[in-house]
C-alpha cells in the first residue's frame, strides 16, 4: 500500500485494493411446509433370537460344543 507521504514507494503490480464484496441476498422468511415424516419399519434379523435377543443355539455337526471345527478324518 502507498503512504502519502512517501515517494519512495512504488505500487507493485497485483496489489492493488480489491473491490467492494457485494452483500448476499438475503432468503425470504416465508412460511415452512410441513416435511413428510418417513414411517419406521420393524426389521426382522437374519437369525432367530430368544427372549434375550440372543441368536438361538443350534447344534451343528461341524463344530464341537466349545464352537471349535471337528476335524474329519481323510
């Protein structure tokens, strides 16, 4: 910026003062619509559940009583 009272300085090109920011419109305050409201949907779970909402034990032949795999023979 250039002082008034110093010749010395000179105006480097790029910084000259930018102009004025024009103010943003300002949105209307009209009356809000209702928005529709989306209804909400019991989801079923994939696997059956006790009381507890825990998955239901099921045997399986796979795996031992400790949820280990049973190794076949080859």
């Amino acid at each position: 910026m250039r002082d008034k009272k110093d010749n010395a300085t000179f105006d480097l090109p790029g910084f000259s003062p930018a102009a004025p920011l024009e103010p943003e419109p300002k949105r209307g305050t009209g009356p809000r619509g209702k928005r529709a409201i989306m209804k909400q949907v019991q989801l079923e779970l994939l696997e059956a559940t006790d009381n507890s909402g825990l998955p239901v034990w099921t045997r399986d032949d796979a795996l031992d009583l400790t949820g280990l795999p049973v190794w076949a023979p080859n």
